[in-house]
C-alpha cells in the first residue's frame, strides 16, 4: 500500500494495523481496501486461472513443492474460498509477515521465508509474479528464475523491473520450459 502510496506522489502516515478503516493513514486505509475486498469476495466467490492449476498440479506431480508468498492478508480467505490451500506446502502472506517483521516487496522477504520453509535455497526457487514490485523483490533475491505473468498487458514493465521470462498466462510454460530458462540464465551467469 505503501508503495502504490508513494508511486502516485500520496504521503499518509503509517499508522498502526489495528487502524479503524475510516482512519487517514497506510494502514486504515489498507484496512478499508480489506473490508471492501472480503464484501466482494463475500458476494462473488474467487476465482483462479485454470492454467495456473495445470501448472501447479504438473509440478507437484514432478516432485516439487509449492510455496504462496503474498504479501495479502487475505490468502487465507482466498484458500479456503477456491479450495486450493491444499497444493501450497507453505504460505506466507501478510499475517506472516507481519508476526514475523518481514518487508514488503520490492524487498524479497516473503519469497525467502517462502524458501526458508520449504527448505529450498533460493537459488534453486522459481519465482511467478504479476506485479512490477513482486518482480523486483523476485529479481532482488537471487533466485533461479523470475517468471513475469503480464495479464494486465505490463509486459515491458515486468521485464524492466528483472523479470527473466514475460508470459501472458502461465499455459505458455511448463516444468521443461521452466528447466531450459533455468540452464540458460545459470549458463549466461
């Protein structure tokens, strides 16, 4: 929220987490986006990308677990409402990160206790991300490889903030994609 803040030139006190919504700072702010957000779901549902579900179950079948790394302190909501809590080994959202002190993106705390817990070294780790700050906390990790999903047409602003492969959906790339792009960024190093 921060960062969205501060990209638009917006300053706001931080606040504090127990902000009531009503309240002008980061945080009560963060707070009515939350409430706004759990009414929608609420009357809506979730939904997933069925391409994304292939990819995840084609993994998990190869023998690779799968983390969530969020910095939403909805994911729990989200889970449970598409049923899906199920596939991810570990999840680390908002609420992790803040019990546990970790920063928000662009820094890539959530991706390493993601691997921490996973008890995979981050340079052997994949991370998929929608978000400029996601891919930049993605390419700031060190990680193996940093999938751009670019949905929202933001193509060129992924690969600039470090992503090393832009796809639209995730039906583009599958466990010998991920492999090969994982060889030829090592091989390039």
């Amino acid at each position: 929220m921060e960062a969205f803040l501060a990209s638009r030139h917006i300053a706001l006190p931080a606040g504090a987490p127990d902000d009531a919504p009503a309240c002008e700072t980061i945080c009560g702010l963060g707070n009515r986006k939350n409430e706004r957000f759990n009414r929608i779901v609420a009357a809506n549902g979730a939904k997933v990308y069925g391409s994304t579900l292939v990819l995840i179950h084609d993994l998990r079948a190869a023998g690779i677990r799968i983390g969530l790394a969020t910095s939403s302190r909805n994911a729990a909501l989200i889970l449970a409402q598409t049923q899906t809590a199920p596939l991810f080994a570990t999840v680390v959202d908002g609420v992790v990160s803040e019990r546990l002190g970790l920063r928000g993106k662009p820094q890539p705390d959530i991706f390493v206790a993601a691997c921490a817990n996973l008890r995979v070294p981050c340079a052997r780790a994949v991370v998929v991300e929608d978000a400029v700050a996601g891919v930049r906390a993605g390419a700031a990790g060190g990680f193996a490889l940093v999938i751009g999903v670019a949905r929202e047409g933001n193509a060129p602003e992924l690969r600039a903030a470090g992503a090393d492969l832009v796809v639209r959906d995730l039906a583009e790339v599958n466990l010998a994609a991920i492999d090969e792009r994982v060889r030829l960024k090592r091989d390039s190093v």
